[in-house]
C-alpha cells in the first residue's frame, strides 16, 4: 500500500497530505464510500457537521478496524454555531456523532462576517483544542482580511486554512499570506468539481504521462505542498486517485498548470457565504 507523505503542521503535527473528502455523499452511500476509502489505503477523512454524514463517517471507522492514531479526521464548526456557548457543545455533538474522542483537525467552516463573530469562534477553537477535543485547529475559506484579524487576537495561529483552490482557480495571494503566517494550505474541489478534468492542457498532460487527469491534477496539488481530499462515491475512481504515488509531474508540467489560472471561482465568496 502507498505510503502517503505527511505535512507538518505548526503545532508540530503530522497531516497525511492525500485524504478522502465527503461532501455531498449520501447517508446511503456514505458507510461503503469511506470504507472503500480505507481499504484502498486512505487514512484522511474530511467531513463537517453540514454534510449531515458524521454518523456514516464514525461507523465506516468502526467497521474497519483500523487503529485510531493510524486515522486522520477532520471535521468542521458550522456557521450558525460560533458563538462561545454554541461551538463547544458543537465540537461535542460532532465527537459523538463521529463516535470519537477527539478529532485531528477541526476547522471553522466558514467566518460570515457579516454576523462579526468568527473571532468569537476562532477563541472557542483554542479552547477546543486545549480540553483535547482536537489536536489541531483551522479554519476554512478564509481570505487575508480575515486571518489577521484572528492572528491579533488569538494566541494559536490556524494550522490550515482550507480553501478553493484548482487549476483554474489558483488563489496565489492568498496560498502566499497562508505561507507567511505559518498556515499549510488545504485545497477543497481540488478537481474543481471535475469541470477541471476536461482542461486541454490537463488531458495533454495525462495522455503524455499515460495517467487519468484526475491523477495530473491530484499530483499537482501534493507537489506545490498542498494537502488535499478529491471526492469520489464511485469505488474505481476512489482507487485511481489514490494512485499518484508512482509518478512525478517535471517542473515544466508543474508550471503548465500553474498558468492555468481564470480566477474560476465555483464555490461562493467568503465575504457572503452565510450572510
Ligand atoms: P472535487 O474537486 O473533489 O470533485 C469531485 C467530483 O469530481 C466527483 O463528484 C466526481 O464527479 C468527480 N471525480 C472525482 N474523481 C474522479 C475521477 N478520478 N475521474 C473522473 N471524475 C472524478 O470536489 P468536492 O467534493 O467539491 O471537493 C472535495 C472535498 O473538499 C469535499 O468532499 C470536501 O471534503 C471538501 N470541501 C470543502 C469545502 C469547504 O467549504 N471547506 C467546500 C467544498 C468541498
């Protein structure tokens, strides 16, 4: 089986840099899908409490038999919940749904700052972290803006931020300031939803290398150093991406696809998600 490489994190940490996202996977499929995950070697899960799939999460864990510091589990603190009083029991609800004692990595899914309180959450989260409900925390879809304002008022700077990030939509600036504070940069929609599969330059580049594009695109990710968790329900495809560990991308290829960039945003702006 492929040994995944780890990222450290800057709490010392260590990340498995290949995961398994779940968003959008059903209750019906979301047992089989994980544990199809875990037999084809992946030890990362990324889930959240919105994707309404924890309990799927935590019984595929179960089933597999698989030891618990072997797993790495990452889940998410939903907008209506950053208040002080409401993060910590969230934290709790997410444990016992995901029938855990702590998670990995918790992350706060979005900052709606609109409603002014990620701050709020973002010193919840610290707490989080030091009743031992999670070994390290983050945050998600983040901009710039929003990562000072925790920098100056927290006292643990985010391990991760996880964002959009594909080929078509690079997000360099922000990849920069994640660098400069410290903050490894997770990429969500890595395939960009697989609009980015059909990209000429992509299918070229696979067709050259006798890979899939999901598998160009995949290795692209881990060798900028980012840390990421295609999603798949299809058991052929869960283990095609999870194939990326015999080839390398040459500097030009990594750099063919850094020119790809069209600020091809498919998600929804973090200043208006939530609002
Ligand atoms: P993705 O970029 O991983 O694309 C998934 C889609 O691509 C699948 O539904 C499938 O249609 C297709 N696909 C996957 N593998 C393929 C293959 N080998 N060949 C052909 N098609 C293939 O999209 P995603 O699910 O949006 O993102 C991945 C994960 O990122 C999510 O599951 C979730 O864990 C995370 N995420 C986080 C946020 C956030 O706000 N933090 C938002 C979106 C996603």
């Amino acid at each position: 089986m492929a040994n995944v490489p780890t990222v450290t994190l800057n709490d010392g940490t260590l990340i498995p840099q290949l995961g398994f996202g779940v968003w959008q996977v059903s209750t019906d499929d979301i047992v089989a899908s994980v544990g199809q995950a875990l037999q084809a070697g992946y030890r990362h899960i990324d889930t959240a409490a919105i994707y309404g799939n924890e309990e799927g999460v935590g019984q595929a864990i179960a089933e597999s038999g698989i030891a618990r510091e072997d797993l790495y589990i990452t889940t998410k603190l939903w907008n209506a919940n950053h208040q002080r009083d409401k993060a910590i029991p969230a934290a709790e609800e997410s444990l016992r749904k995901l029938g855990l004692d702590y998670v990995d990595l918790y992350l706060i899914h979005w900052p709606v700052p609109s409603k002014g309180n990620y701050v709020e959450a973002w010193l919840a989260m610290e707490e989080i972290q030091s009743k031992g409900l999670a070994k390290s925390i983050g945050v998600s879809n983040f901009t710039i803006e929003h990562l000072k304002e925790i920098e100056a008022a927290g006292s643990v700077i985010p391990a991760v931020n996880q964002i959009e990030l594909h080929p078509t939509f690079t997000q360099v600036p922000l990849v920069a300031a994640n660098d400069a504070l410290g903050i490894k940069t997770e990429s969500w929609s890595p395939l960009g939803q697989s609009k980015d599969l059909q990209n000429d330059t992509i299918v070229g580049l696979a067709e050259t290398l006798g890979k899939t594009a999901a598998q160009v695109i995949i290795r692209w990710h881990l060798q900028k150093g980012y840390i990421v968790f295609p999603k798949s329900v299809t058991p052929s495809r869960i283990a095609e991406n999870f194939a990326v560990f015999d080839f390398e991308l040459s500097t030009d290829d990594v750099a063919a696809i850094d020119a790809l960039n069209e600020d091809n945003r498919i998600g929804g702006h973090p200043d208006e998600v939530g609002a």
